[in-house]
C-alpha cells in the first residue's frame, strides 16, 4: 500500500507523540517529521515534502492560519488540515481562505481525522458537519455584503457565478461542503459519472485547477447550496 507522507505541526510535545502514535498505527500513513512551531514547519515542509500536514492553530511564533498559507505558497500541493481545540466558527473560513483543505477538532480526531486524512487524498475537502453549519451561518450573514477578494490567482479573471446553471451552483456547493462525487450523486439522484462531468465543467467555466479553488470561489461569492 502506497504510503502517505504526514508531517504534525503542534506546539504541544507530548500531543505530538500522542497523535504520531494514533497515525503510525494505521496502515498507509507515514508521520515524516514534527514542527513546534511556523518557522520549523515550513522548514520541514520544504525539506520534507510531504503530502498532508496536520496543523494546529496556536504556535508561538505564528498562527496556524498564516503558517498554512506560506506553506501554500512555498509547496502549493501541499494539503494542510487543521487539527486544533478552536472551534470552527473561529477559525474555519480562514484556514479555507489560507489554502487549507480540512479542519478537525481535536475533541473528534479520534473518528474524524482518518476519514479527512482518506479525503483529502482523494482531492476533496473534509469539513466537520458542525463546519457545514458555520458556513452556511457564515454565508447567510454575509449574503448582502459584496464578495471578498480571496486568493484570486495573478493574471486569472475571476468569472461571475451568474455563468452557471442551477445544477452547476448546487454541485458546487455540495462540492465546496466536502461531499465525494457520489455523495453528492446520491442526494442528487445522479450517476458518480455525471457528477464529474458536471465537476469538469464547473473547472472549465470558473478557470479553476483544483477543489481547493473550487472551494475559495464559494466563498468568495457567497454560493452555499443547502440541500
């Protein structure tokens, strides 16, 4: 079985020890380093390399919402979960904003850091479901205000939701919500295959590479699709 690469970034020792412990005890995951704090993770990212960086949000010399976007900046295929004691309304938007990919409380890590870790190796988002009701609280209370300028690639125009159709916007939100591609045929009664074909053209419409800037988009514009 193919390994994946797992670098834990925690000001906190012995959580460090715990949680390398938990994941070296599962098949398929390789803890490669630890980091103490912003400047050692970013050290041991470039070194490193690896595929998933678990992410605390208090460091002592940068916060983990910073820390994760200079690591996108430095090695952009990096996914960065967050796992930390804040609660998501705190802190999740800004992980998504930064470049993160997924955002676990420590509280549940033991049942849901494994299935964000499987996720976001498959492309996709992982967001908590108590996640999925701070962003719909987040975009309905924002729904007047014009959107936020959030990490729009240099050079890219950043293309009006008006362009999709109804079905485009509801694929999207799911998408944004961290549901697979059958997922999200299975709510909405279509095949996993139509549901990528939809994902592609989502892509091809927006100028987007990835599910990451899928996600950036949604918040940017406020698309939140609750089903």
């Amino acid at each position: 079985m193919e390994q994946t690469r797992v670098l834990l970034v925690d000001d906190h020792k012995l959580l460090r020890s715990t949680l390398r412990m938990f994941l070296e005890s599962v098949d398929g995951i390789e803890v490669v380093g630890e980091a103490g704090c912003s400047a050692d993770a970013v050290k041991e990212v470039l070194n490193l390399k690896p595929e998933i960086v678990l992410m605390d949000i208090t460091l002592p010399d940068c916060d983990g919402v910073e820390t994760t976007a200079q690591i996108i900046r430095v090695l952009p295929q990096t996914k960065v979960i967050a796992v930390t004691m804040h609660p998501e309304k705190l802190y999740l938007m800004k992980i998504l904003e930064a470049g993160g990919v997924g955002y676990v409380h420590k509280s549940a890590a033991d049942r849901e850091l494994l299935q964000a870790i499987e996720r976001v190796r498959q492309g996709e988002v992982f967001i908590s479901p108590e996640g999925v009701q701070v962003m719909a609280g987040q975009f309905t209370h924002n729904v007047s205000n014009p959107p936020r300028d959030v990490m729009v690639q240099e050079g890219t125009k950043d293309v009006s939701p008006e362009v999709l159709s109804v079905r485009e916007r509801q694929v999207l939100g799911l998408l944004s919500r961290g549901y697979s591609c059958r997922e999200i045929g299975e709510r909405l009664f279509l095949s996993t295959s139509t549901i990528e074909t939809y994902k592609r053209r989502l892509s091809e419409k927006l100028h987007l590479t990835d599910r990451k800037e899928l996600v950036q988009y949604t918040i940017r514009h406020r698309i939140f699709e609750d089903l």
